[in-house]
C-alpha cells in the first residue's frame, strides 16, 4: 500500500495549509469577499479564487454574489448546511441558549431565570432538554450538532477545567464542565468566562470590530473584563486574564464573593449597588435600578454614578497598563447609557497619563443580553473541525 504520509514542505502539505488558513480567516470574521480573504490570508487573489472555488464544490464554503464599495465582489461564508453549533450562557440569575449554524445566523433562541444558588447537575440536565427541544423546533436533530459553547460568569482556570475559586458559583464547585456535557451530548464541549466571550462576541460582530486593541467590560452582578490586543483575545497563562472585578481597590473593604475584601466587584457590582438603596421600594435587582434611574428617580441615578465612577478609576489604570484604544462596556449595566457611560468616562480621562489625542474612546456594547451567549457559539466554530484535514495544527 502506498505511504499516504505529506511530506513537510510538499505542494500538497502547502496546499492543505492553504486551505486551512483560508477556512480559518472565514471562521474569525464570519464572511469575507475574496479580495479581503487574499489580505486577511496573505495569498494570491488567484491562489484564493482557486481554493475558493474547490472548497464551494465540496460544501465547506458557501459563495454569493455582494456589492464591496460599488463593485461587485464574491462574499465567502462557511456553508450553512455543515451542522449547527450551539451556545449557552450561565448568569447569576439566568440562562440564555442560542442555536446557529457554522456562518453564525441564529436559528432558535430561549432563556429562563434560574435559582439565586443554582446547581450544576440541574442546569446542564435542563440545557439538555432545551437543546433537544429547540433542534426540534427547527426539523434538525441532535445528529446535527458539532458542538457546544458555555460561558460562566466566574474565573475559569482552562487547564483543569474548573472554576478557578471556590465559592463563586457554589454549586458549581470543582465540576469539570466540558467532561460532563461531553458525556451527555457525545459532543465536543468548550468552556470559558462569559466576559471573554463577550469581548469575542463583540470583536467579531459589534462594537470592536475592527479594532486592534480593546477592553471589554462585563457589568452585571459581577464585573469582568475581556482583553482584545493584537486583535486576539487575552487569556493568559492559565486563561484568568482579565478579572478586573476580582482587582483590589479599597483596602480592607468589603468581603467580595471570591472571598477577598475590597474587590472592585464588591464595591461597585449589581449586588453593591442594591446594598446602596436598600432602603428604596420596589428595588429588587439590577434592572429594577437601571429603569428606576432612567425614569428619573435621583437616589438611583446616583447609585448607577457611583459605580462608573469607581470603576472608571480601576479601567484607567487598565489604560496606563495597556493603552487600549477602545473601551466597550457591555452587560446588563451598560443599558443604562450614559448615566453610567458619562461618570465612567469622566473617570477614566481624568486619570490617564496619556494626552486628549490619546484617549480611548468609551462607547456602549452592541449586542446587548445576548453578547457573551454569542461568544459561545463564536467560540465553539473555532474550535470545532469541521474539516478535519482543514483544521490547522
């Protein structure tokens, strides 16, 4: 039988690279016309135009016709019929599941509220029935399904795939949990924190797209933060990168839930904020807040003030460490505007070292509630082969 090895360096070996960089250029920024995977990819239009075309042929790539600046182009995608890819986010108090296909449209949709101290078992069983409901819903089956994307609002240690503090998500305790769905779904399964799937989500579908260097931060109840430099996504050495809520900024202060005291979290999240109006009726959680702030109420508005302002003070020392050019708030706090956005802002400009012409700008996440549920599926196409002979080493 003949050796069916590549040889390092042959034209088939520089073929099949080829090939995978062209379906990874495709996989990171969702569709792009040929012309632009030439400059994403560093190959001839001509070497681009060829695989192009081959991979149409055999159902990795999906071409249509678009208009590019007045003159007609050929918009690549990945092909629609390749499976589908779903993305599950895991709140303090919520859940929201998105089902999509490779190119990244959204087929199916649901979300539910969940318990205050939530149980892994509980929820993974309950993704499991959503999932099987919402493949039904579209005539798909779970043959179907390459994989699946969770984000967690908590530090997530990717090299043994648990939470990275005890205590955070209680009932979420050394679980590992891409082996558990793994084993339910028979599927691959990839984990990571919410506010880094935010800051993925919003790299390649909202507000920092097209930037090099972004901070992305997550205000909910908790307060995190994704790091874009180099237009890749900061994870670090053991992926902790970018837990700017768990950063000290009041010596001993108040006990935050990672169990330190002084967290910019615990002085400045959804839970401290409530603390601060506890005396204010019908003040229940943090969209009770922001509404209440938006129809007026001052003791509201200055809660929601308070907190951008301290953590304006924490993202500008993120600034002088990093010099960002773009600040994206996101999360569920960001809907308040700029009564939040204003006081941030002020903050930060206030406390850079770096010139007028020099600040980032600060502007409000794009995508909303749904940003970090996004980045899971983002997140899981990336990481899924859908070709194996295609997918880089």
């Amino acid at each position: 039988m003949a050796d069916r090895r590549r040889t390092p360096g042959s034209q088939t070996s520089l073929r099949e690279a080829n090939r995978a960089r062209i379906v990874d250029a495709v996989k990171k920024h969702g569709g792009l016309t040929q012309v632009e995977l030439a400059g994403a990819t560093g190959l001839s239009p001509a070497t681009v135009s060829n695989i192009v075309k081959e991979l149409s042929g055999s159902g990795v790539l999906h071409t249509a016709p678009s208009t590019r600046s007045g003159r007609r182009a050929m918009h690549v995608t990945l092909a629609h019929k390749l499976g589908l890819v779903a993305g599950v986010h895991f709140a303090t108090r919520h859940m929201r599941i998105a089902l999509a296909d490779v190119a990244g449209t959204v087929v199916a949709e649901n979300h539910m509220p969940l318990a205050k101290d939530h149980r892994a078992d509980n929820e993974l069983d309950r993704v499991m029935m959503l999932l099987a409901d919402m493949l039904d819903s579209v005539d798909a089956s779970m043959s179907e399904l390459l994989g699946l994307g969770i984000a967690l609002p908590a530090p997530f240690d990717r090299r043994n795939g648990v939470i990275a503090r005890r205590g955070i998500m209680r009932g979420w305790d050394n679980v590992v949990v891409a082996d558990v769905m793994e084993r339910r779904l028979g599927r691959p399964v990839f984990v990571d924190n919410a506010a880094n799937l935010t800051a993925l989500a919003e790299l390649r579908l909202g507000a920092a797209r097209g930037r090099d260097d972004v901070i992305v931060l997550e205000i909910d109840d908790g307060i995190g933060a994704g790091v874009i430099l180099g237009g890749r996504l900061l994870r670090g050495h053991s992926g902790l990168a970018g837990e700017f809520g768990h950063t000290v900024v009041v010596e001993d202060g108040p006990v935050c839930r990672c169990g330190n005291r002084g967290c910019l979290e615990a002085v400045a999240g959804g839970p401290a904020i409530l603390d601060s109006l506890s005396d204010a009726r019908g003040i229940n959680k943090l969209g009770d807040v922001i509404v209440a702030a938006m129809d007026g109420d001052p003791a509201c508005i200055r809660a929601i003030a308070d907190a951008g302002r301290m953590i304006g003070l924490a993202t500008a020392n993120v600034c002088n460490l990093l010099d960002p050019e773009r600040i994206v708030v996101a999360g569920e706090l960001s809907r308040a505007g700029e009564l939040l956005l204003g006081p941030l802002r002020h903050a930060v400009e206030r406390s850079v070292v770096v010139g007028r012409d020099a600040w980032p700008d600060i502007v409000q996440g794009q995508l909303g509630i749904r940003a970090a549920t996004l980045g899971a599926v983002a997140n899981a196409v990336d990481l899924i082969p859908l070709h194996p002979e295609l997918e880089t080493a």
